[in-house]
C-alpha cells in the first residue's frame, strides 16, 4: 500500500526536492501553498500532474499555517502517513522587519500542525518531521552537536527554537512520533533568490551576461557550514524511517565565510571580486550569528550521514545552473560533479 505524505512548504527549495524524493519511492503527497494572485509553483511544475488525470500522486491544497482549522481539516482528510513540515517565513533577515509574522508563522505554525496531528485520531500512525535550523544555535561556539545549548540571535531563530520545544514536548507528553532535523545551511539552484548564496551566484551569471554590473553584500565574515539541499531532504526522509523518533544535525563539518563563497565564485566565473563587489549596510543585521559548524556525528552513526558535495562543488554547481538559467552555456565543471556523484538522482537538474 502506498504511503501518503503532506509537506508544508513544498513551493519552496526544500520542499520541491522532498516531493521529488517521496514520489520516485511511490508516496502519494500532499502539499500546502498560500492562496495569492499568482502562482509560485514554479519548483514543482515539471513534477505536477492534473489532479484529475489517474496517475496523478501529487495534489496541491490551498492552506496557511495561520489557520488552525485548515491545518486541522487536511490532516483529518488527507490522514497522511508522514508530516514534513517545512513551511516558514524562512529569511533571517526579513524576520527582523516582521518578527510579530515570523513568530506566528514559523513557531505558533508548528503547534497548530502538532496539535491538529494529536486531535485527529490517528496521531499513533503519524511521523512528523520538524524542519529546524542552526540559527537556533546562534552564539554557542563550534561545532554544533544535539547537545550545543541554543542561543538564537534573531527572531526567525527564537520562533525555530519554540518550535524545536514543542516538537519535543509532544513526542514526551503524548508519545507521538516527532524528530527534529536540525539543518545547517544547504543550497542549491533553487534557494531563493534574496538568500546570500543565490544571490552571489545568480549575480556572477547577470554579471557575466551583462545584464548586471554590482554585486551588493553586507557581512562578509560570518561563517557557515553550507551543502548541497537534495542530499539533505533525503535524510528527512530517513529520521522517519527509524523505529523510535529522535533529533538530528546534519551538516557537512566544514565552514566557509561568505567572502570565500565570493571569492570561489568569481575565480571559478573567471572575475575579480574587487572590479564588481560593493558592501550596503542594509543587508547588516542588527545582530550577527558569527560562526555556524555542524557536528553529524550522531547522524553519520545511526542514519549513514556522508555528504558527498562540499564546498567548492556546490558554488560551481549553482553558478552553471544560474547560467543556464538566463540562457548562457554553462562553465560545465558544476554539472560534471553532479553526474559523476549522483548518476541515479531522483531531482530534476534546474
């Protein structure tokens, strides 16, 4: 029988590889998007399917975790046999401008989804997957384990750490199977575009084109743990495979500053950063998380954790999508690592 799961968040970067991964093993998957003037399905399209057509696996509903009763009606109807609740307002930096909307989405979200599971009646056959982040770490030195005290410096990283508590506080009270998959940054071609990495490296292609002449950043020194993104949802996939619910870090132990992400952008584009770099204080925020290193230990233990994209594989990686995406031939050494590392990739290239 096929098992059936619901994603939050399945528009986005995460979410649209997660969909990719779950229907090549059979799932029947649900997804929730915002209702708006347009449509942002744009990660999903080649995967979508008319609803009425009989092969189709993938059905979209129109929700928002703001609202617990349309949360609460999907998880009745849909009854799916897995939550991977990925849906947040999901930018740092934004949520500095809008904490009350952050809080509410990306925290109180995550009690609406808990408690809907718990209410429904079937809360012993459903796994839930918590979508949380090594922004909750904030200031705790590295390198960043399970038991590396949380000290969020922004209000996405407090609403992540509530979420966090509660995920843990209903899989102690009521026994439910709930795991926590604690990310450090992963990227890919499809991180959104307002997200540093995307930004250097649609900026390079722009650049290259023409179309573009400055690159505008604003802290160059803080230092992150970044990876590739469809190598990361396939362990979401895996903490609820398990027999027993549990929390998991995953990163790849390496950390780069994100002048070395500009700088290994532009050498491999073949520019000087000094001719087209520019610093604006409004992308500074008004409190820096210095230093983000993951320790995986525990996940390359028990759930087999071996990324195989490091650092200077996932910038060309993005840089010959970005490319390709504004219609220029691709440098090519990007989509040489990925057929040599993942000849049977269950995701679309972008």
């Amino acid at each position: 029988m096929k098992k059936t799961a619901l994603i939050t968040g399945i528009t986005g970067q995460d979410g649209s590889y997660l969909a990719e991964l779950l229907l090549s093993k059979g799932y029947v998957v649900h997804g929730i998007i915002r209702r708006s003037s347009t449509f942002n399905t744009s990660r999903i399209d080649h995967i979508y399917v008319d609803k009425h057509d009989p092969d189709a696996r993938l059905f979209l509903h129109y929700g928002d975790l703001s609202d617990s009763s349309q949360i609460s009606n999907m998880i009745y109807n849909i009854k799916p046999d897995e939550v991977y609740h990925l849906g947040a307002q999901s930018h740092v930096r934004v949520s500095f401008d809008i904490p009350e909307y952050s809080g509410d989405v990306t925290a109180i979200g995550t009690a609406r989804i808990l408690d809907a599971i718990l209410k429904s009646n079937n809360k012993d056959k459903i796994k839930f997957y918590q979508a949380s982040s090594s922004e909750m770490f904030g200031r705790s030195s590295p390198p960043q384990s399970e038991n590396t005290s949380f000290k969020p410096c922004s209000p996405y990283a407090c609403a992540k750490v509530y979420a966090y508590w509660m995920t843990e506080n209903y899989r102690e009270g009521y026994k439910m199977f709930a795991c926590n998959g604690i990310l450090f940054n992963h990227e890919s071609p499809r991180r959104g575009e307002t997200f540093v990495t995307r930004k250097i490296t649609r900026g390079i292609a722009k650049i290259l084109s023409e179309k573009q002449k400055y690159l505008y950043l604003g802290n160059l020194e803080a230092n992150r743990d970044w990876g590739y993104a469809p190598e990361y949802v396939e362990f979401m996939w895996k903490m609820l495979q398990n027999d027993k619910p549990d929390d998991f870090v995953i990163g790849t132990g390496e950390a780069h500053s994100v002048r070395e992400f500009v700088e290994e952008s532009f050498k491999y584009a073949g520019l000087n950063p000094d001719d087209y770099l520019k610093i604006d204080p409004r992308y500074f925020r008004p409190v820096e998380v210095e230093d983000l290193i993951s320790d995986s230990a525990k996940a390359k233990e028990k759930l087999g954790w071996n990324p195989k994209i490091k650092f200077k594989d996932l910038v060309k990686i993005m840089i010959d999508a970005d490319m390709r995406a504004i219609g220029m031939k691709p440098i090519g050494e990007g989509d040489k690592i990925l057929k040599k590392e993942f000849p049977d990739r269950f995701w679309k290239v972008d």
